[in-house]
C-alpha cells in the first residue's frame, strides 16, 4: 500500500470519534505513519486534542452531528474510540461509503452489553456467567433471586467501570440501582451477572486484518468500582486456559470481522476461561504495551486499520498503575517526587483540561523484574494539586 502526508490532497485520513487518554495514544501512532488526524470529543480539549491536526467538539449521539461532520472531513476511516456515539450515524456512513473500523455492526454488538453478551454466549456458544436484563427496580430484584448473591450489577452501556456494584445481599440491591444511574451512556436497562469466584481475570488483546490474527502477551489487572487501576503483563496462566482464551477470542472477533485491535476480557478459574467483555478498540489495561512491546496496543491498532503486517516483539515483564485525582481542579497539576523517574520507568500526564476526584489523570508504566510492585510504589510519588 502507499503511505502519504498529512494536510495534502492524498492525505490518508482517521476520524477519532472519542478522543480520550486511549485516542491520544492512537492519534501519535497515526501521525508517525503519516496519517492525517482528525479528533472528535463531546468537550474542548481532549487529550487527543492536543496532538490532532484538526479538533471538533460535537454531541457525538446526535446522528445529524456525526453525519455532518464524517461528510465534511471525508475521513478514509473512521475509528470509535468511546460507547456513546450515534450508532446510526454510523450505519449511514458506512451505507454512503465510508470505512468504520472494525465495522459499523461490530460497534453495535459491543457498544453495550446486551448485544455483546448475547452475540457472544447465544449466536457464538461462549461459555459466560448467567445473566438476565432488566429496566426496572422490581425486575433487579427478581433477576438477583433467579442468579443469586453475591452478583454483579452493571448498566447495559457505559465506560470505565461507571454505574457497575456487586450486590452481596438483598439489602444491597437499592443502593446497586442508585449506582447503576452513574452510567456513562444508557442506564436505562442493566445486566445482572453470576458472581464467578474467578482466580484471576485478563484482557487478551486481539488484533485482526487481512493479514491474519494475533495475539498480545494476556494481561492481568486489578479493578476498583469496576475501573481498572492497575495492570501487568504477561499474566502467569496455564497453556490449556491459554488456549482456551485465545480460541475463544478468536471466535468472537472473526465473528465480528473487520480490522482493529480488540480487547477481549475474560474471567479464569483454574483452567475454565469465562467470556466476559469485549471493547473493538484499544483497552485501557492494554496501555501497559507501551513499556513491554516493540509495537504497543496503539501502534498495532493503526497498523491493523491500514491493513498491514501485525508483527512485534515482546520484550518482557511490566506493569501500569492508574493515577486518579484526588482534588477538583480547572487547570490541574501534579507534584512528583523525583524518585518516580528511572530507567524503568515511563510516566505519561494525560492532559485532560478538567480534574474530578476518581478521574483517571496519568499512568506511570514499569518494566523489569517485581514491575507490579515497582508500580505501585511509583504512582504514590504523583500527588494533585488543588
């Protein structure tokens, strides 16, 4: 294929529909390819704001908006990047010529959790926790009797853990169904799931084009209120829940076609692999790859869009930790100590314009032997100032 230069009339040209944390990475790896960036968010400055060549702020579940938008840019292909876009937006592009990646059904099945879930344990035959949806209070408290307790409650559609409680008793439901409306997207109808009393879970990002399938190193992370805070990879499993995982996330991701990278999540216990979550776009726990691959989750996404080889090197053992604000600011800053930097040691600041208490703001990545522990020790050397 040709390559060519941003801001020409043969520029090859991205759509970030979402231009968070995730969609900065991306954006750079496009732009080092010679890729034209164009970044869309729902506010001013998003942090892949700061790096595209051009920046739009739109409501990106207005349909007319999206639409527009795609029309005047005429993007050769457009990558979702959040939950909360106008699906049919999407769909109509897609009719009028343009390339969503992976596609625009694929986005549909994963941009919440009904359709993913059922695609995946009722078309694909994935073995899954039991689960049931509901839109009501009484419905939530049917549902839990049928699954049992502890389970987990989550809003059909949101991010980063948002909205998502585990419900140990009866008693617990009322304050699960005020925490499910902090959704990022629709709280209007939730899953509830069986509570697997799993080892361990992982993210298997997967990475798929013409050119075949491939897999990345699996991750371990650790999550708090369903947001991750810290992650390691590789996750130490045994070959046969390894090939299971890989199989398994095979079968979702041919099934859903397309190009791009895939962060499949599982849950393990022993050796029985659970399916549990699909993102057709790069993973938040998957930022850990800018420390431990040749070719990070970001680069590969880029590469895989393009339609080129998906080759890298793993280079060994690390970890990311999540630094969230612990102050409100309108123009936030970060005290660190100097020990947070080594040879080992990468930080990234996110620079998201607007600090709340519990947004994520920053990762600090290790590598190397203990690269866990390093970074949890590390990212208490990141402090917000108010």
């Amino acid at each position: 294929m040709q390559l060519s230069t941003p801001l020409k009339s043969n520029a090859i040209k991205i759509m970030l529909l979402g231009s968070g944390e995730l969609g900065k990475e991306v954006a750079i790896e496009a732009q080092r390819l010679g890729l034209e960036v164009i970044s869309v968010d729902a506010y001013e400055n998003a942090p892949a704001h700061l790096v595209a060549h051009r920046s739009h702020v739109i409501d990106m579940k207005n349909r007319e908006e999206v639409l527009e938008l795609i029309r005047r840019e005429k993007p050769d292909y457009i990558l979702p990047e959040v939950e909360a876009i106008s699906i049919d937006a999407l769909f109509a592009a897609e009719k009028e010529g343009f390339h969503v990646i992976p596609n625009a059904e694929a986005v549909n099945k994963t941009m919440n959790r009904k359709n993913i879930r059922k695609f995946a344990a009722e078309a694909l035959g994935l073995k899954t926790s039991s689960y049931r949806f509901v839109t009501t209070f009484e419905g939530l408290i049917d549902a839990s009797r049928e699954i049992g307790f502890p389970c987990v409650i989550k809003p059909v559609m949101s991010s980063s853990g948002h909205g998502q409680s585990i419900a140990g008793t009866p008693d617990d439901l009322a304050h699960s169904w005020e925490i499910a409306k902090e959704a990022r997207g629709d709280a209007s109808e939730l899953i509830v799931e069986e509570f697997v009393p799993f080892d361990y879970e992982i993210t298997l990002l997967t990475v798929r084009n013409e050119t075949g399938t491939t897999f990345c190193e699996p991750i371990g992370h650790i999550q708090k209120d369903g947001d991750y805070i810290f992650s390691w990879q590789p996750m130490q499993m045994s070959d046969t829940a390894r090939t299971k995982a890989q199989e398994m996330a095979k079968t979702v991701t041919d099934g859903l076609g397309g190009r791009g990278i895939f962060g499949v999540e599982f849950f393990v216990k022993g050796d029985e692999v659970y399916f549990s979550e699909l993102s057709p776009r790069p993973h938040d726990t998957g930022m850990v790859t800018m420390i431990t691959q040749s070719q990070s989750e970001f680069a590969l996404h880029v590469r895989a869009v393009l339609g080129l080889p998906l080759d890298f090197i793993f280079y060994g053992e690390g970890a990311s930790a999540a630094y969230k604000s612990e102050v409100e600011s309108v123009a936030p800053a970060f005290e660190v100590d100097g020990k947070l930097f080594d040879a080992e040691t990468i930080v990234r600041i996110f620079g998201k314009p607007v600090a709340h208490k519990g947004r994520r703001m920053a990762v600090v990545l290790t590598y190397g032997k203990e690269a866990l522990e390093k970074a949890k020790a590390k990212i208490k050397l990141i402090r917000g100032i108010a």
